[in-house]
C-alpha cells in the first residue's frame, strides 16, 4: 500500500507488472488549470499490464472521443463500459442536460483473450420469487457465445452496468474524488484477491482504500505532493480487509 510521489510516466512501469490498472485522469474536457491531458502514459499503461490484466479508465464521452485512435496505437483494446451514476453532478452548461454520471471503460491488452483475463463478474441478489428459466438469448446477438444462459430469481443476477452511487462532495479530500463502494466493484471484478492494482492518478487516494477494504495491493501515483501525503494517510487509517489497523504509511523515497 504505497504512493509514489512523481509523474506516472516515470515512476509506474518500474513496478509493473499489475494485475489491473485503474486510471483517473484528468479528462482535459474544460480549461481549468487542473484539467489538462496527460500525454503518452496510455502506451506505458499498456505494457505494465499483466497478461491476464485490464485497465479500467474513468471519463467522459467527450473525452474518449477525441482520443479514440490512441488505444489502438497503443496496442489496447476496449472491452466494456459502466456508467456511474451520481445524485448530483457538473454543471458547466445551462443549456444542456444535467450531466450527472461518469464513464468507466475497461480495455485490454490486445494481444489477450478474454477468456484469459481475470474476470469474477459481480453479481447482485435483488428478486424475491424462486423460479429458475433457462432463457434464450434474443436473436439479435446471432452465435455469441452460449445460447441460453441460466437465470434464477432470488438468487444472484449480474450487476448491471449502470450503478448507482453517491458522490464524495462536502466530505471529499479531492475536487473529483470517486466513491470507494463503486471502486470496490470494479477491484473486485478485475484483480484477484491479494493482486496488485495501480492507480496512476491517485488522487485522494480512494482507490487505496478500496483495495484495503477488499484485500488486494496497492500502488498508486499522485503528482501533487500535499494531496500525496493527505491519500497517504487516509489510506493508513482504514481498516484493511478482516485485520487490524495498519502502521502509518511511510512515503517512499522516489520523490521526483
Ligand atoms: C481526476 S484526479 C483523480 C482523483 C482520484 N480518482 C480520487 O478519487 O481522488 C487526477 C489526479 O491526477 C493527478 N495527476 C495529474 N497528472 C499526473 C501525472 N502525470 N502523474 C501522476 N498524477 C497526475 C492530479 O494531481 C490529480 O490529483
């Protein structure tokens, strides 16, 4: 549970591999100081990856868009997306819908399978009746995959890919800090327990928490040094999966 001090680009690949990356970037969309791209470390990301490894990308469509080609030149190929959904949100237009959700996209390596990436989908228990169906899958899919799958009411359904979950504002450490349960989900998902996940942009460090809370390792990146020292800490503080309190976590020394 660690957070380097320094630019991702430098600093991250000398720790790969990992068994999952989970990016927060800034997104570029506005002219806010803070808000400007992050060139190149879409490529570096890529070869930190493990073999059965994904990265999980936050952003808005806008600015996935207006990259779209750099994925593939960097030899990553999308698999899937969630949309976050929150109870308030960004208002930068009065002309135009309240935007109160986020993407999450997830790609791999493209040189993988899917079937060889680590994948334990999550599931939810949400129904009341007892029936089990075996369904057929809309003729609209064609040959994907199984032709039926098993569907069983008051048991477990996957999670839907829309989830809903409340922001961090007024009690956030971070100006864009994302909720740990919706983090919680995806670490599930896509790194085995006791892995390895990278967050390249780690902000407030929530990324951390949601690792200790689930039992996987954690090395996260963070350029500013004082909100460095503040995820630092916040980390430090939680309570990692069925243990005791962790010793306060020392900075490394790979300062930049
Ligand atoms: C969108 S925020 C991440 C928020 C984080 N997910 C959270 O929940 O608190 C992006 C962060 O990336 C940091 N950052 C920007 N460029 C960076 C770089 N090249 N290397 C490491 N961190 C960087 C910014 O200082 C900012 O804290």
């Amino acid at each position: 549970m660690t957070i380097l001090v320094g630019d991702c680009r430098a600093l991250m690949p000398a720790h790969a591999p990992f068994d999952m990356i989970l990016a927060d970037p800034p997104y570029g969309d506005t002219s806010l100081i803070w808000d400007r791209r992050v060139e190149g470390w879409l490529a570096l990301a890529r070869e930190a990856l493990a073999p059965t490894g994904s990265l999980w990308l936050f952003g808005s469509l806008r600015s996935f868009i207006g990259v779209a080609q750099e994925f593939a030149a960097a030899g990553l190929r999308y698999v899937q997306e969630i949309v976050w959904e929150k109870q308030n949100g960004s208002a930068f237009h009065a002309d135009r819908f309240k935007r109160v959700h986020e993407l999450v996209v997830q790609f791999m390596r493209d040189d993988a399978s899917w079937g060889g990436i680590y994948n334990d989908v999550q599931t939810t228990s949400d129904a009341t009746a007892r029936t089990v169906r075996r369904k057929r899958r809309p003729p609209h899919t064609g040959q994907i995959e199984a032709g039926y799958y098993v569907s069983e009411d008051g048991g477990p359904r996957l999670m839907r890919s829309v989830i809903y979950a409340r922001n961090c504002h007024g009690r956030a450490i971070h100006p864009t800090e994302k909720p740990v349960g919706l983090l919680e989900n995806l670490i599930r998902t896509s790194c085995p327990p006791g892995g390895l996940v990278s967050d390249w942009f780690a902000g407030s460090g929530a990324v951390g928490e949601a690792c200790r809370a689930t039992g996987r390792r954690y090395l996260g990146c963070e350029i500013d040094a004082d909100m460095a020292q503040r995820a630092s800490a916040r980390i430090a503080a939680t309570l990692p999966l069925g243990g005791a309190p962790a010793a306060p976590l020392p900075l490394p020394g790979d300062q930049t």
